[in-house]
C-alpha cells in the first residue's frame, strides 16, 4: 500500500481507538483540589501534592474567578459563583476538553489549564501509547543536527568554484532568498490574520520556560547565531541557528582550499548526507505507526475539540501554498518574460511526481528531464539550478515552519503566556528561512526542522507531533510548491543567461 495511504488508515485508526478511550474508560474530573466560597469566585482551601491542580500552580488561598474556554472571547466565559459551579464545569470538561480557569482578580485573570488525573483509568491505558509516541519524537530529533549539517554543506559546496557558476550562483541564491521570503510573509500574514492556534482546544500540556525568548531581541538572535564552541551547538537542538551559521561557511570555505582536499571534503559530505537521508527515510517510514500512538493519545485525552484548530491551521497552510504558487511565483515568471500558465503547463511531470512523492530529492531526476526538455532550458542552467534548489529552495516548506510555529505559538500564547510578540515574530521568520534551507528534500523533513524552531523558542516540540497527524497532504502540497519554485527559477535564470526557454512550443513571451 502506499503511505500516504498507510498513514491514512493510521489516522482512522488512531481517532477511533483514541475516541473510544475517551467516550468509555473512566477519568475523574481535575482532582486534588478543596475550593469554598468567596467573594468573588471560589477559593482554593486544599491543593494535593503532586495533583494536576499542583502542577498548574495553584496554591491554597488562590480565588478562581472565572472559567473561559476561549480566552479572551467574553462570550464564552463563566463567572464562578460557588463550589458546585466549578463542580459542573469539571464535569462537562470530563477531563477530555482542555478549559482555562482563570484566578486572581477578575480584571487581571491568570490561566491555568485543566489537565487530566494521571492516576486515572483512561490515563493508564494511554500511557503506552504514549511512551512509543516519546520514542517515534526522539528518532526524529535524533536526525536534525547531522541532516542539517551534511544537508547545508552539500549544498553549498555544489555551487563549485568557477567564474561562471559564482554569477549563477549569486543569482540562484538571491532567487531562493527571495522567494522563500516571500513565502514566508504570506504564511505569516495569514496565520496572524487567521489566528486559528488562539484558545485552541489542543490539550497539549501547558509550559513554563519562556522567559529566555521573551527577553531577546533581533539583535540578540543576530548575534547568538555565531556558536562560540561548534561542539555545544551541535549538542543543543535548540541551536539550529548556529549549526546552520557554521555549515554554510564550513561549506564556502570547503570550496576555497586546494582541489585535492576539496574532492574529499565533498564527497564525504555528499556520502554522509546520503546515508542520513537513508536514515531518514528509515525513520519516517515509522510514520503511521507514529501518527496511530500520537493520536490514541491525543484524541484520548483530549477528544475531538482539537480537529477544528487542525482543519484551520491546515487550510491556512494550503490557502498560502496555493497564494504563493498561483500569484507570487508567476508574477515573477512575467517579469521575466516567461508565460506562467506555458511553464506550469510544461512542468506537469515534476509537479506530480512531487505531490505524490512528497520529496524533492526523488523528483529531481524527473524535474532536470522536464525543464530540459519540456522547458528547453539548458544542461548547463539546470544542472546546476536544480539539484541545488531541491535541497535548498523550499518555499513550500518555508511557508509551512512559520504557518506551523506560530500557529503553536498562539495557542501556548493563551495557555501559558508564551510571548508571542513582534520580536517572536521576527524570529520565526528568519529561522523558517533558515530551517527550509537545512530540511532535506524528503517526506515530512520539513516536519523534523519545525521541531528546531520550537526548541529554539523554547516551545515543547510535543507540539510538533500533533502536526505529524496531519502532515502528509500538507507534505504533498509543499513538495509541489518547493518544486514548482526551483523550476521557475531555472527558467529565470535561464533567460537572464540569454536562453529562451519554451521558446520552441512559441509560448514564451519574448520581451527581447
Ligand atoms: N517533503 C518536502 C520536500 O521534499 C520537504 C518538507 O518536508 O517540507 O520538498
């Protein structure tokens, strides 16, 4: 069976074992906590050592005033009254659905989570499900330092030596830097209009470890980018930045020493970076296995409150894929003097490869053939433009990470104060770019990368494995974007280097 297929079917099956947990094994409310009346709400009296009502802060003498399942939506807050009216509250929660109690005065509300009683019976039974979804996390993080670094050197040092490719290569890079960039506005634009990760039910525990990004700014990042000790940033996976810093230089520098050494640097890290997409593709081939314990759990836990949120952020990814693919990218072919809807028409082979393969790396052979020969661009444009921007120019991608990030952000912005503020804004633009250029051209690798930005901002990359469920149309949506954009950029290169291509099917508009 294909995967996506497979991953399909472990979908189903991980929403309905996780949906029968949660419907008929038991779970007691959020226990572990005496209340009594107060004035204006209830007031905490007992809290148990080590009780959910524990972890989320609360502390004897606390007044919980209010109940809001969507923070700040008026509408749906309630007014705790008296101890039976948080009672009922608890009751309808079943502990499936995540709520935030707020406490303290009424006017200043500080939320914590309502959280499921890890003692109870559904919790048991979840329990293994999630040790595995723990394991299926780590082999993924597990991949992320060496697959960016063999990835990015790769890369860099296939842009070679001579006079003629630095030109190419200034202009394919700035074509990359450009369009990813682009790509990544958009998908910030949207996700900050759509907002679809704010009082999201996702059930995802909530964290406290965000002073450390609130405190920084754009320089600050700037300047933390440089690793002071390479070996510290390769052992941190919340130190992307860094590793990307060192492998891009690494990877200039590998092309400046004598032919000799250049060969076998080269080659070893073309050999090394091989083997990790093996790697990889190993460890994603676990995919449905991973997405059925994933699901279990979450679902199990949470119910189906979440899949709103995930239908949102899935559409606002796929409405900015589909903005940059049909707007941006062919403006850019017009102002180059190529027909965009002759060039899509042309790149029909690639495109699909791409969507059902999701991998980019696998559709370069089919992508050099079709702009080739269906493009009529020249070897000497596309063998060096393409294989480049399969591993390096993913707009697709770019777009995904910030869509992705930020839409986690929201949500733990309303669980746990995360900061979500213009700098954070900033930040998760410069690291999409930088994490769309270190992703492999494989399945769900832009998956892996989104798990280094969460780290970096120091958000829980549990977050990331919810996306998992949901990853693979997106994948193949991305894939065809990614690929899509380094076959433009072949044809505007192509044509500032005097080619004309599509200039035999007559479909090309010849701006002379
Ligand atoms: N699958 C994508 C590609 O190969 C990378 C990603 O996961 O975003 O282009």
């Amino acid at each position: 069976m294909k995967l996506h297929w497979r991953i399909l079917l472990a979908l189903v099956a991980g929403v309905a074992v996780g949906g029968w947990f949660q419907t008929s094994l038991d779970a007691p409310p959020w226990v572990g906590l005496d209340v009594a009346d107060a004035p204006d709400g209830v007031r905490v009296t007992a809290v148990e050592a080590g009780s959910p009502a524990d972890r989320a802060g609360l502390e004897r003498g606390d007044v919980l005033a209010s109940v809001s399942r969507d923070q700040g939506d008026e509408a749906s807050r309630r007014a705790l009254r008296s101890p039976a009216d948080l009672a009922s509250v608890l009751e309808e929660t079943g502990l499936g659905e995540v709520r935030w109690l707020e406490f303290g005065s009424a006017r200043d509300p500080v939320p914590v989570t309502v959280v499921m009683e890890p003692g109870c019976e559904r919790a048991r039974w979840i329990e293994p499900f999630a040790f595995f979804a723990d394991i299926f996390l780590a082999l993924l993080k597990m991949l992320i330092v060496p697959i960016i670094l063999t990835s990015i050197i790769t890369g860099v040092t296939g842009v070679g030596t001579g006079r003629d490719l630095r030109r190419m290569g200034l202009k394919t890079f700035a074509y990359y830097v450009l369009t990813s960039l682009l790509a990544v506005v958009i998908g910030q634009v949207l996700v900050n209009i759509v907002s679809p990760g704010s009082g999201a039910a996702l059930g995802l525990r909530p964290s406290d470890k965000f002073e450390e990004v609130a405190g920084q700014s754009f320089w600050d990042v700037i300047k933390r980018m440089i690793p002071t000790n390479v070996f510290d940033a390769f052992s941190d996976n919340g130190a992307m930045l860094q590793v990307i810093f060192f492998a891009l230089l690494f990877g200039y520098f590998i092309t400046q020493v004598s032919d000799s050494h250049r060969e076998r640097l080269s080659s070893f890290f073309e050999a090394a970076f091989e083997v990790m997409m093996k790697m990889a593709e190993f460890v994603l081939g676990l995919i449905p296995y991973g997405v059925f314990v994933l699901l279990v759990k979450v679902v199990g836990e949470t119910g189906f409150g979440l899949f709103r949120p995930l239908g949102l952020y899935m559409a606002v990814v796929a409405g900015g894929l589909l903005f940059h693919a049909l707007l941006t990218l062919p403006t850019l072919l017009k102002l180059g003097g190529v027909s965009p809807l002759g060039w899509a028409k042309a790149m029909g082979p690639a495109l699909m490869t791409a969507f059902s393969t999701s991998s980019s790396s696998m559709t370069l052979p089919v992508t050099l053939e079709t702009v080739e020969k269906r493009g009529r661009v020249s070897n000497k444009t596309t063998s060096f433009v393409l294989p480049l921007g399969a591993t390096i120019n993913m707009d697709g991608t770019a777009l995904y990470e910030c869509v992705g990030v930020i839409f986690l952000a929201q949500y733990y912005e309303g669980v746990s104060d995360f900061p979500l503020t213009i700098g954070v804004q900033v930040q998760v633009v410069a690291m999409a770019l930088l994490a769309s250029v270190g992703a492999a051209g494989i399945p769900s690798a832009g998956l892996v990368m989104m798990l280094t930005i969460l780290g970096a901002l120091g958000l829980p990359v549990e977050g990331a494995a919810l996306l998992l469920a949901v990853d693979r149309p997106l994948d193949m949506l991305r894939t065809v974007v990614n690929v899509w954009s380094d076959s433009c950029g072949a044809a505007l290169i192509a044509r500032t280097e005097g080619e004309r291509p599509l200039v035999e099917e007559g479909v090309v508009v010849d701006t002379g």
